[in-house]
C-alpha cells in the first residue's frame, strides 16, 4: 500500500474514532496519518499538488492539537471517589477489589502508564489487569500502554517480543493497542475513559512474590501479601465522553 493510500486510510479511521469519542485512538491515528502523508508529499514533484496537502496536512495538525488539548483536559484530576492504604504484608487487595468496580461497560479506552515493564511478573501483572478489563469493560476498543524502553544486553528485544505477543491477543479481540516508549516517565496512572483516574504509588506492581511459588496466592492475588502503597480513585465529571 503506498504512503498516500495508507495515510488516507489512517485520517478516516482518525476522523471516525474522533466523532465516536474515542479521543485516544484518534491522536493515535492522527499521529500515524501525518507521518505517512508527510512521507508521501516530500517525494511530490509537483509544487501545486505539494501546496494542496501541505494545507491538508495543516488542517488534520489543527485536528490533532484539538484532540491531544481534550485529553489533557480529560487527564485533569477532579475528586477524590475513593482512597485505600495498603499497608507492609497487608493481603486481600487485588485489582478487582480495589477498582474493578470503576471498570464498566462505558469504558471504551484504557490508558496505562507504568514505568517498569521488564520482568516476567510484570508482564503477568499487565495480563492480570488487562484480564480484568476484558471483563469489566466488555465495550473496550483502544489500550494505550505507555513504559520506558528497556534493553537487556542477553535479550534485546524481549520487551518488544513479550508485548508484541499482548498486543496480538488483544488485537485478535477487537481491541487496537498502541504501545509508546517513554524514557523520562515515572508517573504510574491508569485513565478510564468514562471518567475515572486510578492512581497507585507502585503502579501495577505492589504484590510480593508468592512465597514459597506454589502456595495460595499463586493465581489469586488477593491472598498475595503487598508491598506498602496507596491507591487514590480520582473522578473527573468533564472526562466521561
């Protein structure tokens, strides 16, 4: 498919989730389709067709500035719905309990900024949310996940492999996933499009291991002992789309 086609393809779907309210999506699909229209009109010989794209491209830009001014305003914390202290060793808290109920059916997009991504149980954490997104939020459509790029010298590219392998899963479920690389993050958030912010000191990752491996609390974390953390439920009236 040539620049021209694909960037072409990208604006309408931009254009589309934008008018559905899926704001996130569509800064992802703005972004992609700009990129591919500027690559494709570099290589434009002719100065007046040049001059028309550049026009459009400016047009989808204001488009895009639009879209990404909407989700800063979305990414404002409002009230505070709900607030738990987990204490050192403390158990009963898994991800259900302490926000499922905040994941429903008006949830449409998900975006998750975890910071640490690089160790096995991490990426079991990321697949135990993500689990329970796929049954809270049976409307979901878009997952942004937002980590910082990590390398290691014996598997370079295990990261990429491990979430490349989530996002095909969800892919295969009707689910578009967008993974970015931030080497400066070090906020842990989770945004729910209908309206609800989720912020845990530890991000994902408050669980200890289970000790010793075979032993409650293996597969179901609420009998997991945690690491110290506080987790704050935020609501935003203007964010519910």
């Amino acid at each position: 498919m040539s620049n021209a086609l694909k960037a072409k393809e990208l604006l309408m779907r931009a254009v589309e989730c934008d008018q559905l309210g899926r704001i996130l999506e569509a800064q992802t699909l703005y972004t992609e389709g700009i990129a591919q229209l500027m690559q494709f009109v570099s290589g434009e010989p002719d100065d007046v067709k040049r001059k028309g794209f550049l026009t459009r491209i400016k047009e989808y830009m204001d488009r895009a500035d639009a879209i990404k001014a909407r989700i800063n305003g979305k990414l404002m914390l409002g009230e505070v719905v709900s607030h738990v202290s987990i204490e050192e060793n403390d158990t009963g808290f898994d991800y259900d309990q302490l926000f499922g109920k905040y994941m429903d059916d008006k949830t449409v997009e998900i975006m998750l900024e975890e910071p640490y991504m690089t160790q096995n149980y991490q990426y079991q954490n990321l697949v135990r949310f993500l689990e329970l997104a796929a049954t809270n939020c049976p409307n979901l459509k878009y997952f942004r996940l937002i980590t910082k790029e990590y390398q290691d010298a014996k598997n370079p590219d295990q990261q990429r492999t491990n979430l490349g392998q989530i996002k095909a899963d969800l892919d295969r479920r009707n689910v578009a996933v967008s993974i970015k690389y931030e080497d400066s993050l070090h906020d842990r958030k989770i945004y729910l499009s209908n309206g609800f912010i989720i912020k845990i000191g530890r991000g994902l990752h408050f669980y200890k291991a289970s000790n010793p491996m075979y032993s409650i609390g293996l597969v179901n974390y609420k009998f997991r002992k945690c690491l110290q953390t506080d987790v704050d439920i935020w609501r935003n009236s203007s964010a519910a789309t």
